[in-house]
C-alpha cells in the first residue's frame, strides 16, 4: 500500500467518524503522478440550500470553493430541486472562467443530467470556453466527463473549436483512458457530425477500444457498438467488429433493453456480419425477453435492424 492510499483509508474514517460528507480531488500530472486532498463538503441539499439563501458571495454568503460547489450541483440535480438549481447556475457561470481542469468536467457532468438547464445557452457556452481554455491540463477522466455531457447538448455539436479541442487531447491521453471513458468517449463523439469523417481520429480510438473490450461492462460493449456503427463509412475495422460481436454475445444475458436495441441497431450496419447466426439469435433472444418492457423507439430500432438481417430461420 502507498502512503497516498493509507492516507484516504485513514480520511475516509476520519469523515465517516464526524458524520461528514467528503471526496477526494485527483490530479494526475502528465507523468500520471497523483495526489489526492480531502475535501470536506456539506451534509445535505437543506445546508446547501440554507448558503444559497444568504445572498450572494460578495455579500453574506460564505465562501466555498469549487469542490464544494459541485458537490452541491450534484445534490440539486439528483433531487431534481429545480428552484435551488436556478439560483446556483448564476454562480457557476460567473466563477467557471478560474476553474480547475477536475471542476469543469464534474460540472459538465452534473449539469448534463438536468434536462431543464440543456437550454441554457449562455451556462453551456461558458462551459464550453472553460473546457478549451482547460483542455491542456485534462486527463482521460477529464475528457470523457466532458465529452459525455457535452454530447447531451446539442446546441453544442456546432461548436467546432470545442469539439476539435476534446478530440486532439482524447487522442493524445487515448492509451492512458480506462475501459468506461474510452466507451462515453466514442459514444460521446459519434453524435458530432463533423467529426464522423475523420478517420485518423476513429483509428486511434478504434485502436484503444479494441484494447479495452474485455474489461468493458454491457453498457459499454452496447455504446461502442453504436458509436462505431455510426462511422462505417469511415472507419471500419474487421477485427474490431469480430471482437465486438464476441464481447456482445457474451453479454448480452446481463444487458438491458437500451443495450439490446443499441446493439441491434448497430450491427445492423455491418454488411459482414448480417450472416453470423449467433450473433443475431443472442440478440433475438434477448429482444423477445424485453417486448413488454420496449419503448416505441426501442420497438422502432429493433424491427429496423433485425428487418436487415440475411439469416434468420
């Protein structure tokens, strides 16, 4: 054990002791050095509400620093406290211009999840420009927050700087990304139009993906499969898709009806394997277990993509 892991073990307990809230910041520098710090954070959405109401920050409103005000985000974004969230966007536009490269990616994130602040320009534009302006100090966690909020706006996908920039620093951190950021990647990237025909982009992180299939969870092995499905045209790699199909039938008993009709769908695209009778029967099966349980768009991918299939019977 390092002393950096004996020192969480033992600030876990400390926090957990005091009945206090906390997380660990993470910065990695470029040689992948880490250091963690302790943040301690309000208890719960009431105190987190109690500050909002004390004014502004120049006036009788205790200070906090980012950590805490993310943390905050989370928590009127997972109680879906609409009001409180209103009154808290003013204070990340006006403070995102100074954050750190770990607070601009954890506020994408959470932002992303609170379907009424999507069309907040000029929160999403400030975020934007904050990520560029951050983007040389972003690791792949970083990256993949960002690319996976960010892919929930779609005000956004014009952005051609901001989405430039996320790409050229995925390709560069791809190799050091984890199983579940390369997959928010490429499916996060898949949605930006302009990008779709860049095929020196999609071989790096074609090439990472491969690497990583093994240790992806269902959701992931499903939005790789979507994600690369939408870039045939482009980027289309055999051995990818062989072991594509490997992973999905593999999984597809733990996959959920989202997961079926991405994947479905996906492989619908790949003219090789229209054929490959266990691929389609793993996914036929699964499909029939889930049709009480369909949306009308799960329904509508499903019968699109089986309707393409050569071999069925």
């Amino acid at each position: 054990f390092s002393i950096t892991m004996t020192m969480s073990v033992l600030t876990r307990t400390w926090c957990t002791h005091r009945g206090l809230h906390h997380s660990l910041r993470i910065y990695r520098s470029s040689a992948d050095c880490r250091q963690a710090r302790p943040c301690l954070f309000r208890p719960n959405a009431k105190s987190a509400a109690r500050w909002l109401s004390q004014g502004s920050s120049g006036g009788g409103r205790r200070a906090i620093d980012d950590a805490e005000l993310t943390w905050q985000l989370h928590l009127f974004v997972k109680d879906a406290d609409q009001t409180n969230l209103n009154s808290l966007v003013p204070e990340v536009i006006a403070r995102v211009g100074s954050f750190e490269a770990s607070a601009v990616g954890k506020c994408v994130n959470i932002l992303s999840k609170a379907p009424g602040q999507r069309g907040n320009r000029a929160l999403w534009t400030a975020l934007a420009r904050s990520a560029v302006d951050n983007a040389s100090q972003f690791d792949g966690h970083h990256v993949a927050l960002c690319v996976n909020g960010f892919s929930k706006v779609p005000s956004l996908f014009s952005d051609k700087l901001l989405w430039k920039t996320l790409a050229k620093v995925a390709v560069s951190v791809a190799g050091l990304m984890s199983h579940r950021e390369v997959a928010n990647c490429v499916n996060g990237f898949s949605k930006v139009n302009f990008l779709l025909e860049s095929r020196v982009f999609w071989d790096r992180l074609g090439k990472t993906a491969g690497e990583q299939l093994r240790n992806m969870s269902p959701q992931g092995v499903a939005n790789c499969v979507n994600g690369f499905s939408k870039v045939v045209r482009t980027y289309n790699d055999p051995a990818l898709w062989n072991h594509l199909r490997r992973e999905t039938i593999a999984m597809v008993p733990k996959m959920s009806v989202q997961h079926v009709a991405n994947c479905v769908n996906g492989f619908s695209k790949i003219e090789a394997l229209l054929k490959n009778r266990h691929l389609w029967e793993a996914l036929a099966k699964a499909a029939t277990g889930f049709v009480g349980t369909m949306t009308e768009q799960h329904v509508s991918n499903c019968v699109n993509g089986f309707s393409k299939v050569k071999l069925l019977s």
